[in-house]
C-alpha cells in the first residue's frame, strides 16, 4: 500500500478531525501518502481532494466538525455518481479508502468495492452510537456530555418555575444518547425508539412524581422514539390529560453534533485510525475498526451493515429506580 485516500461522510462528529489527524499521521509514521477527499462521496466524483502531511493535521485534535467537510451526497447513491468516483479514485493511484462515518457512509463503501473492486475500511464516526462491532463511535460522548449540560440548564430553569420540559435529543433509530443523557442527568422519563412504553405509563409516572412531591420535571425524548407523537404533540396531550402541568418542550437539534471533543472521542479515534492504517498495511480490507472491552479490533463490514447494536435494558431499569 503506497497511497491511502480518507473521507468523511454523513452527519458530522466531533472527534472527526482527531481521526483526519491520526490517519494522516499514521501514514505519515509508515511512509504512505494521503490524500484527504472533501465533502465525502460527492469530494470523490468532483475529484475535489487535498495532499496531507503530518504538518497540515495541526491544531486540528481540539476541534468539532471537519476539516475535509462532509455531505450525503445525493448522486453517488446512482451507478454513475459511484462509477465517476472509482475513476478518480483509480486514476490517483489509491490503494484503499478509509471511510469515516455512519451506516449510509459504509453503504456507499460497500458499494465501491462491490462494483468497483476498491478496498475500504470504515472508522465509526457519528454521534447515534448505532453501530454494530463497536461499543462506542466517535463523537457519541460529546455528544452525551453536550446533552447533559444542556439538560442541567433546563433543569435550573424547570425548577424555577415549576415545570415539565419535554427534552428532544438526536439519535435517529436508537436511543443510546436519550437514554445515557437521560440517566447522567437525572432525568424523570426517557423514551427511546427500542421500549415502547406507551402514553398511560407516562402520565401515571408523571402523575405519581407530582404526588410524590416532585415539583418539576424533566423527560427526555429520542426523535426516533415510537410513542406515536411528535414531542409537541406530547407535551399537549400531556397538558391535556394531567392540567396542572406547565410542560414546555425544547428540541436540541444540531447543538448535538457541534463543540470541541471529549478526551474520550479524542483519544478513541487516535487509536481507532491508527489501527485502521495499521489494518490496511496488513493486507486487510472492508472491514470496520471498533471498541470492544476496550481493545480496537476488526469487524466485518458486511456484519457491522446486517446487525443492529441492543441498548442495555438494565439502564431503564436503573432509569425507573433513580426516579423514584
Ligand atoms: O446521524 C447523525 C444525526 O445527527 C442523527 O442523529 C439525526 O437524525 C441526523 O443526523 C440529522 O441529519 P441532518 O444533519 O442531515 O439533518
């Protein structure tokens, strides 16, 4: 392997330049080139990519975002967005890419290799930890500790006024940030997309924190959740059913994907890239690199594709405990 090409792809996270730096630096340490491709898939069929060295990954570790940018690209979803792709990819003479993002970017990844013959390696970045073959992805943690300084504040003002806040946190499918988020801030429900608990459980759990003296409270929703309502919708039929309640909903939203990343994003991507370029030299390809037990370790992409990672139902329970 002579030369590496590196993306990012989908929903940005932060931890995402942590692994720009380490996959450079890697290459660097092995004396193979990178090249950095921008704006993911849609970087590839523009053949719109930029030279990295060790020294153009400065200062980069401490920042959200990406420096390469990153999209969903609408035409590489077709035959000849992705065929356009594989052209530039093989007229720059590179030996594999290394994909860093979610499903949708291993997807596309698959995808080149199926088609096309390129070798990948996908990185698990984004912030939903939905992720099969890892325990963690990267950004998830910033994003868990973002939420929950968030909530906190909500909770100042909750209890100011003697209100419930209906909390809208990211995730998509899975309810891995509404569900650490909602423990780490003590929150008094959390709905997830994998425990449908019904709307009855709800106002009685509501009903029984108000008679139990609780003055105010806080519930966090995942947007995937499968309740039936939107979180308006919610905090009406809330209002609705149980009067005396003053509920306000807030919607996080992209706040979610933003800031400087944790020490443990920064340092699970450092080790995750590196393993990765390490991977490739080994002759390995499509595969992912993930956190297992604390090890990095290979999966198959083909497998993190077809499985679906399982939340711990244990944190419910501690959840329904915690809230008494
Ligand atoms: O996958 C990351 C994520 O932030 C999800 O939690 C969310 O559903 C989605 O991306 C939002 O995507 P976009 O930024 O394209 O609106």
């Amino acid at each position: 392997i002579k030369r590496i090409g590196l993306m990012t792809s989908g929903g940005d996270s932060p931890g995402m330049n942590a692994a720009i730096r380490a996959v450079t630096r890697a290459c660097a340490y092995y004396h193979v080139e990178c090249f950095g491709f921008k704006r993911g898939f849609q970087g590839m069929i523009e053949n719109d990519y930029l030279e990295l060295n060790a020294r153009s990954v400065r200062n980069i570790i401490q920042l959200g975002g990406t420096i390469l940018q990153s999209a969903r690209s609408k035409e590489f979803l077709t035959e000849e967005g992705r065929a356009k792709a594989a052209a530039n990819i093989k007229k720059l003479g590179i030996d594999a890419m290394i994909l860093i993002g979610g499903d949708g970017t291993f997807r596309g990844g698959q995808a080149l290799f199926r088609e096309h013959g390129i070798p990948v390696l996908g990185v698990p970045g984004t912030i939903d930890n939905d992720i099969f073959g890892t325990q963690y992805t990267i950004g998830y943690d910033t994003a868990l500790n973002t939420v929950v300084q968030a909530i906190d504040k909500i909770r100042d003002t909750a209890s100011s006024h003697n209100r419930l806040f209906f909390v809208e946190v990211m995730g998509r499918d899975a309810g891995f940030i509404a569900l650490n988020s909602g423990i780490g801030a003590g929150a008094e429900e959390i709905l997830i997309p994998e425990e449908n608990l019904g709307l009855d459980r709800l106002l009685n759990s509501l009903e029984k924190s108000r008679r139990s003296g609780k003055t105010s409270s806080i519930v966090v929703v995942s947007e995937g959740d499968k309740i039936g309502k939107n979180v308006f919708e919610l905090a009406d039929y809330v209002k609705e059913n149980l009067p005396y309640y003053d509920a306000k909903v807030t919607v996080l939203g992209h706040i979610q994907r933003g800031g400087s990343p944790t020490c443990f994003d920064r340092v699970l991507a450092s080790r995750m890239c590196v393993k990765a370029v390490e991977l490739l030299l080994d002759g390995e390809h499509n595969v992912m690199v993930g956190m297992m037990n604390n090890r990095i370790e290979a999966c198959d992409l083909d497998k993190a594709l077809k499985d679906k990672p399982t939340i711990n139902k244990e944190l419910l329970r501690i959840s329904d405990i915690l809230s008494t």
